[in-house]
C-alpha cells in the first residue's frame, strides 16, 4: 500500500474515533469499535451492488420454492460472494432512513447483523459488535459513526472506487488491512500503555519469503496446491502467497487451484483474515479460530507449502497441560526419534522452553510436511524466527533436539539473517528458516546461511520501530545468494581495505552445527573433622536453616521434642522476615520427625567427637569414612542417609587431601573386552575414562567425582572426542576424565561465529587528534589530563 495512502486512511478512521467516540469510550477501548466497523464496512460495500438479486433470489425461495430453510449456494451465487445478508439492510441504507430515534436504529441495526449467513455472524460474535452497537445507541452515537463509516470518501473495499470529486480511492487489499490493523491496533495500545501486539510482517519479507519458497520449483508446481500458515493472524501471508502464484504478470502464473489454510487464536485476527478468505472466495472453513499448540486442528493433513511468523519471546506455559503430561510428551508433533551417542534410538522430547513457543510452529509445519512419496515435491516451508531459536538450549534440551531433528534429517535447506528494525513492531534481529524434505542432489547435506543485515534502504519516516526496508534489487541479491548455493565473501575497499556493508553467504555440512556435550570429571579430593562449628551445622536442615536457627535460639532444646507448641511463633516469625515458604516447607519446619532427625545427627556427631575422633584432621576420607562406619555401627538410630549427612557436614574439598576412593573393580576377559568397546579405546587408555590400574592384576580404582569441579567440553561432531581431551584437557587438568555415558550430543547455529565483521581500530594518531581538538571546549582540562600542558 502507498504510504500516503495508509497514513491517510489512518488518519481518517482515527478521526472517527476521536470525533465520535470520545466521551463514551476510554481511548484505550476505541478498537472495541472501530476494529469491528471497519471490517464489517468492508463486506457490507461489496456486497451493496448484489443487494438486489440476494433480495430477489430470498423472495423466489420463499414465495415460488416454498422453502422453509434457505439454500445457501443460490444466496452465495446471488451475492457474488461465499458471503450473504438476508435482511433488506446495508449501512448505507440504515444511515439514510435513519430518524431521530436511537432506538429503531439499534433495532433496524440488529436486523441486519442477524441477516448475514454464518461465516459472517461468527466474524460479528468475535468481536462482541451487538454489545457495543446496544452501547451506541444508548450513548446517542450510533448514527454518528455510521455517517462517517459510509463516508463516500473512504474505501475499505479491495476494489478500487472513486469518491464525490472523481479522485481514484486506492483499493485495500488484505496486506493493506493488515498494515491498518496493526497501525490501530499500535495507536490503541499506546493510548493504553499496553504492548503494541503481535508483529506483523512487512509486505517485503513476505515477498522475499514467497519468491525463496516457489520461485526455485515455478516450473514444476503441483495442479492443486495447499498453503497452511499455523499462526495466520489477518492472512497476510497466505493471501500474498496465493497472489504471488496467481498473478498474470509474475514470473510463476499458476494455472492451478490454490487453497488456504489457517489458524489463528486472537479473536480480533481471525476475524480480518476469515472476513478476507470470504472476499477473495476462498473457503473461510479451512481458516479455524484457537491455539495451534494446544489442538491439532488439522491433524493427518499435509500440506505443500508453510508460510508463517510465528510469536516469538511468548510464554505457552498456559497450553503446557494440552501438550506435556508432567514429563512425559502427549501429542505426537513434539515427540522426535533420536539416537544417542551410540546409536541407540529413543523418543525424544522436542518442546522449548515454556517462555518462548516459536520452535513449536515450526514442528508443528515440519508435522504437516508432505511425504516425497505423497508428493514429488514434498513441502517447502519459510518461517520467521529470531535469534534465540539458532542457539538457545543445550544438549539434549528441547530446543537442540528440535535443531537436531531438522538437521540430521536434512529438512534445512537454508537461514537468512534479515536487518534490524524491518519488522513493524521490534527492532531484534530476525531470521527466515527455509525447510524442504526434496533438496537437490548439490544441496543434500547441506545448508547455506546468508547474512543479508546489511541489505536495506532506510525509510524516510519510521513505521513503528520499522525504520528500513527491502527493495526488490535486495530480494533479488538474496535470491541469488540462495539459488547459486555458493559462499559469498564480504567485499573489501580497496583504498581503504576495509570491509563494505555487503551481503555474504556460507555453504556448511549439517554436521558443521553438530557438537557433543562431553562431561569431564576430576577425583574429589576431602578432608574431614570433627570441629565444634560442623557438628552444630548438622542442628538444622539446609533448605530451612534460618527459621530452625531462630526457633532453636530462642526456644532451646524442647524445640526438637515440642515443635507443634511453638508452630504459630514461627510461621509469625517467617512472615515477619518474609520468608515466603512453601506449603510443603511449611509442613516440613513444623515435623518432629524433621527435628528429631537433626537431633540424632547432632547427638552422634558429638558423641563421636569426644569419645573417639576429637579434632583430628584427616587428610585420606577413605580412612575417615572406614573409622567412622566402624564406630557408629553401633548408633542404630541413625540411617543411612543420616550418616551421609555427618559425613559431608564433616568434610571439605583440600587439592592437597587423597583421592576418594568410590570403588575398586576386576576387569578382564569378556568383562574388560566389553567396556574397551564400549569406550572405543583400549586397554590403555581407561584412564581417560576414569579407570585407574592399582598395579595389581585386572584391578582398576574408580574415584568419587567433585561435582563443583565437573566440567563439560563442546567437541565437534568431525572430532574424535579422545583425541579431543588429550589435546585440550589433559594438558591443562592431568587427572580429570571423561565421564563418556553422560555424553549428549546438541546442535546450534552461530551466525556471529560465522559471519563476524571486524572493524579496525583508528589509530591513536587520530584519537588523540579527536580528543585534543575537544581542548578549546574544556578550558585545559584534557591537556592537564594527557601532560601536556
């Protein structure tokens, strides 16, 4: 749409606003009618030049058919549409025979909303528009507001007009109702503080992301073609889609039939986009209102092409319970098989995490894809994305195995990296994923990345927080980068050899974005003591210290037998010093048996001190933990768990204590064969995987690990990982080891890594030139600074 034109019509419906609602709504609640109205104008317009034969075509139903239920598909041929209004209403007419009298007018208003066929009433319930049609009239303003929503002046249509004056009013077409809807929607959140919506996507990406989707198979496109975008807010997207195939000037001209596909969960969105599927003909059924995530509406359906921006930085913590059964993964689309490091294949969970949903569409896409065997084109899908679905996740978490699911089975074909500050409403950096299950032969394996963030054309006046664009030369040096499939180097300056602002591209291997998280441990290394400080720690339970310190100082011992007597001084107390407990915790505080356990740990340490250990320092916790075993065998009261309590309050990590021992093992025969292959290594090198030879025969020592000590490496999947420690970890932490079991293997996609550009530094000639030129404002001060006064 030309920007003076949309600035106008804007301008033109806010007025209407201001004008007419001013002192009956909160400008914040403006869009509760102008949103409806302008929707509801625009169907009402078109179907005002077929009035007649609807009208004709409900008397021959009525008076000559006899029929008693109306058939739809004579209504529907009569209006020219898929959409029809029964009653003898438009708002042309409603206005002009409009009296003095709120009240008919509310009446006469109601007739005609309830004359629409259903596709329409369903767009009118979205809305909530007879609530508020009941509300202007009661407030006088009804037909004030349609005086100016049937001003001649105005066109809502997709059809171009001319107004009073012979001037050509521009038609609107569905990306340009999405512009004015965003617009309003921006200008209505902003006179109430809130957010200013979902982003919408500018003609341009969708341009670019059409031509990347078809243009590469224009000449083999199916006869029938289905485009599915599951998070389709006003249509945008599917309707510029079906445009850009269908367009007798394009470069494609599709003679086949093109179907669209939808959903979308904001009521106000869905019913712009299904109100436009009704005007261009196409079926507004297959356009379904609520949560993608939540209900697999088309669930066994596949589809050709996938063209979405989905929300991105969007909590789905309030779908989680449609989606996740505690830990276990419910619906199908977000269950992947994967193998582990040794190929052993699981079921695997692919959700994000529950404050950013976006990778969800883009299963949910990769759920719907067609079969080669279905289609021999299979499907072709573009999907808005921003930075955090490339690299946010580890190993083995949901957003890796979503990654890694789309790599290993070489559905990626391609990522572009897009400017900044190109979206309406957020300047983050955004990227276009591009899937296909049918590459080509030179493509397969492989993925091209292109950087085009430095590819744009500044806008004159910003759009929101959209202050550039794309051109069509942009799109086509895009396109071009795609199509060739080469690496692209950024171009240099040859004065100043300096890097210019240019596109660049990178051809990788989808191992390339491959890595294994492996685990590296080293030997704890404890000290141990009875020391009056420890055994008091063991009073209380860690999770609870604080409240159990003050009921202990100020109750004394009869806490650990009477707990229940002082319960409501301590709740009171926690309060006072807001510690927000847990009804669990809460439980647990006020348990004798809590206190009674910490009793006995006390009571036994402190026996343990005075009769046999006192403060002794022991540099070998094996020896320690031997001597302890044997003399508290006899504490019948403590459990197991207990002693592990006394043990680790009593010890701490020395660099200089002895290994601890977790356990010796006899390895050999089938045993020792086993493990080796297990490990691909030999003999020799279990070490290196924490198996330690005690120089007697088939004899091997297993330490403890210090878990704060554990530390993880990311390998290459093109690396051996042995080869990988004894480079970079042996050298540098002689005795740490690879813990190989606990070994994940993740994926992620640096396009900083990639495709960084270095700005050489000014001299200092020229800072110091810079900075002294500042002299003559600063009275000396920099001179004084420098030394050189």
């Amino acid at each position: 749409m030309n920007q003076t034109v949309h600035n106008r019509l804007i301008s033109f419906i806010w007025s209407i606003a201001d004008d007419c609602l001013r002192d009956v709504y909160n400008r914040g609640k403006y869009r509760d009618v102008i949103l409806p109205m302008v929707v509801l104008r625009r169907l009402d317009a078109l179907l005002e030049p077929t009035k007649e034969a609807v009208m004709e075509e409900l008397a021959f139903q009525r008076d000559e058919a006899g029929f008693t239920e109306w058939d739809e598909t004579g209504l529907k041929d009569a209006s020219g549409y898929v959409f029809y209004n029964t009653s003898k209403w438009t708002l042309q007419r409603l206005y002009d025979t409009a009296t003095n009298s709120q009240q008919i007018l509310k009446a006469n208003f109601e007739d005609y909303l309830n004359g629409f066929s259903p596709n329409v009433k369903d767009i009118i319930s979205r809305f909530n528009l007879k609530s508020q049609v009941q509300k202007m009239a009661n407030k006088d303003i009804l037909l004030d507001v349609l005086e100016k929503f049937t001003s001649p002046y105005i066109n809502l249509t997709p059809l171009e007009k001319e107004d009073p004056d012979g001037r050509k009013l521009p038609p609107l077409s569905n990306l340009g109702m999405g512009y004015v809807f965003e617009e309003l929607i921006r200008k209505f959140n902003e006179e109430n503080n809130e957010e200013a919506g979902e982003h919408f996507t500018p003609r341009e990406v969708i341009d670019l992301m059409t031509h990347i989707v078809f243009d590469p198979i224009k000449d083999n496109l199916p006869p029938v073609m289905t485009i599915y975008d599951p998070a389709c807010g006003s249509g945008g997207m599917l309707t510029e889609s079906q445009n850009f195939i269908k367009d007798e000037e394009g470069e494609i001209r599709a003679s086949g039939d093109v179907y669209l596909y939808g959903k979308e969960i904001n009521d106000e969105t869905y019913a712009i986009c299904k109100s436009d599927m009704m005007i261009k003909g196409n079926n507004p059924e297959n356009i379904r209102v609520g949560s993608t995530l939540s209900t697999d509406e088309f669930s066994g359906t596949t589809f050709d092409f996938m063209l979405s921006n989905p929300p991105y930085g969007k909590s789905w913590s309030s779908e989680v319970k449609n989606i996740k059964d505690g830990k276990d993964i419910i619906d199908p689309r977000f269950v992947v098989p994967l193998k582990d490091y040794w190929g052993n294949e699981a079921e695997e969970a692919a959700t994000p995490r529950s404050s950013d949903g976006q990778l969800l569409f883009l299963m949910e896409m990769v759920n719907k894809m067609k079969p080669t065997s279905q289609s021999a084109l299979g499907s072709r899908i573009a999907s808005v994305h921003n930075g955090s679905s490339l690299f946010t996740g580890d190993a083995g978490g949901g957003e890796s195995n979503i990654r890694r699911y789309i790599i290993e089975n070489d559905l990626l074909d391609c990522i572009i990296q897009l400017p900044n500050n190109l979206f309406y409403n957020t300047g983050i950096t955004t990227y276009i994923w591009l899937l296909t299950n049918n590459k080509p032969a030179n493509r397969k394996g492989k993925v091209i990345l292109i950087d085009a963030s430095e590819r744009y054309s500044k806008l004159r006046k910003n759009l929101g927080a959209k202050n550039c664009e794309l051109k069509s030369k942009h799109i086509t040096e895009i396109q071009d980068a795609y199509l060739n499939f080469k690496d692209i180097d950024r171009k240099i300056d040859p004065e100043t050899k300096e890097l210019i602002p240019s596109i660049a591209a990178k051809v990788f291997n989808n191992s390339d974005f491959g890595y294994y998280k492996v685990t590296i441990d080293r030997p704890a290394r404890l000290m141990a003591q009875f020391t009056p400080e420890r055994i008091a720690e063991l009073r209380f339970d860690k999770s609870l210290k604080e409240p159990m310190q003050w009921a202990f100082a100020t109750f004394g011992d009869d806490v650990y037998e009477n707990v229940k007597k002082y319960d409501t001084e301590i709740l009171e107390w926690c309060e006072k010093n807001d510690l927000n407990l847990s009804s669990a915790n809460r439980k647990k505080l006020l348990s004798k048996d809590l206190w009674k356990k910490h009793a006995n740990q006390f009571k036994a340490a402190f026996h343990l001190e005075n009769l046999i250990f006192g403060d002794k320092l022991f540099n070998d916790y094996n020896e320690f933990v031997k001597q302890f075993n044997y003399y508290s065998k006899g504490m019948k009261y403590l459990s197991a768990s207990d002693k592990k309590a006394i043990l680790n309050a009593l010890s701490w990590y020395d660099e200089t204590a002895e290994k601890v021992i977790k356990k010796v093992v006899r390895l050999k025969g089938d045993k020792l064969t086993q493990l080796t292959q297990h490990l691909d290594c030999d003999e020799a090198d279990l070490p290196d995987y924490g198996y330690y030879p005690t120089g007697k025969p088939n004899e091997y020592i297993i330490y403890e690990n210090q878990s704060d000590l554990r530390d993880t490496e990311n390998v290459p999947l093109s690396e051996n990982i042995h080869d990988y420690f004894l480079r970079e970890v042996k050298p540098h932490v002689e005795e740490a080891w690879i813990d190989l079991d606990k070994t994940k293997i993740g994926y992620e996609i640096s396009f900083n890594k990639y495709f960084y550009m270095h700005k050489k530094l000014r001299s200092i000639e020229k800072v110091s030139a810079e900075i002294l030129a500042l002299e003559h404002k600063n009275e000396g001060l920099i001179m004084d600074i420098l030394n050189l006064a």
